[in-house]
C-alpha cells in the first residue's frame, strides 16, 4: 500500500498524462495503483489528474508563494513516478 503524506509548504500536486500514448503507461499504472491510497491519506489535498491526448506526462507541484516545480514523468514505471513525486513532496 503506497501513503504518502502531503501538506506542509506543499499546496497542490498536478499529474498531467496521456489516456492511450506509451510514454504515459507508467503514470497511468501509477494513477490506477497507488492514486486512491495516496487521496486516502491526503483526503483534503488537492491532487488533480489532467489527461490530455499526446501531450508528454509531467507532474507539477505548487508551494507556498506560487513557486512551482514540475517534473517529467516520460517512460516513467508507476514506481519511477511515485519516487519523483516524493522527491517533490520534500
């Protein structure tokens, strides 16, 4: 069971995928396999999912004072993605 906690400086979390292309198959998996235990955990934080055809998958992370940090998540494993989005969450 993946949790992660969420919260602190970090205020949204944005996951920008692909319905069908392959580069997104690893974020797709990750949002199937570990999305609802991560909202769980994290029931009011907002985490928006944007699918969007052809695009290249990417993650965005808002903090305090509008800073933003994003991330490409292409080719990415469902575990690569979940490891990049810790990585933000520090």
């Amino acid at each position: 069971m993946t949790t992660v906690r969420l919260g602190g400086a970090l205020k949204e979390l944005r996951i920008h995928l692909c319905q069908t292309g392959l580069q997104s198959a690893g974020v797709r998996e990750f949002v199937e396999k570990s999305y609802v235990n991560i909202k769980k955990a994290n029931p009011t934080f907002p985490i928006l999912i944007r699918e969007c055809s052809g695009i290249q998958p990417r993650i965005w992370a808002r903090y305090d004072r509008g800073v933003e940090r994003s991330a490409a998540l292409t080719n990415m494993s469902a575990e690569e993605v979940l490891n990049t989005l810790k990585q933000l969450v520090k």
